[in-house]
C-alpha cells in the first residue's frame, strides 16, 4: 500500500510541485490544504502517514499547525517546508516535533530522501 501524505501549502504552485513529486515516486497524495487550520482539520479527518507542511502560511503558520496536529497525535509524521533564510523558523520547528526539513525550491531528490528517512523506508 501507498504511503499517503497530506500537503500543505498556502501556494497551489507548490504543491503541485510536491504533488508531481510524489506522484512520480510511488506516493500517494490524501489530500491538500492552504493553510495551517486547514491542515488540522484534513489531517483529523485522512489520517495521513506523513504530512508536508510550509512554514509560513496565512490563518495559522505551520509551526502552530504542526503543535496543534501533534496534540492530536504524538506521532505524527511532519516535514517542514521552508524557504531560504527561515533558520529560525526551522529550529522552531524541530523543536515543536517536526521530523525533517526541505527548503524551497524543491530539489526532488532531496523531497524524497526526506519522506524515506522519516517514514523508515
């Protein structure tokens, strides 16, 4: 069975890019979201394997998004998405549980070897 993942991404552009990413390589893609509240709720109702979460969003950012989904589940599986000059917000995030992170623009090798690393494939 396919590992299913949850994108979330303020800008449609770019998860179509991880969309097509992992597509390619054998994921499956559960659903989409544009903001951290919404990655909340499609996170409670598809419970994915993994999500891809950006950093800056409107509505809720992703670190707040990604404490809020972990309180729902301890251990939940979160890569952050963030693009240069973020380090700040990366440590953050880490420090909130993420499991790894991918900076922008995607490298789709690197995308892959992250959701490897953190799913123990």
């Amino acid at each position: 069975m396919a590992n299913r993942i949850l994108i979330v991404d303020d800008a449609a552009f770019m998860r179509m890019m991880i969309r097509d990413i992992l597509t390619k390589n054998g994921f499956e893609v559960v659903g989409e979201a544009q903001d951290g509240a919404q990655a909340v709720e499609k996170f409670k109702e598809l419970h994915p394997d993994l999500i891809t979460m950006d950093i800056t969003m409107p509505e809720m950012d992703g670190i707040a998004a990604l404490k809020e989904i972990k309180k729902v589940d301890p251990n939940a599986k979160v890569i952050m998405c963030s693009a240069m000059g973020q380090q700040a917000m990366v440590i953050d995030a880490i420090q909130a549980g993420a499991k790894d992170f991918i900076v922008k623009p995607f490298q789709s090798d690197r995308v892959i070897e992250a959701i490897n690393k953190t799913l123990g494939l």
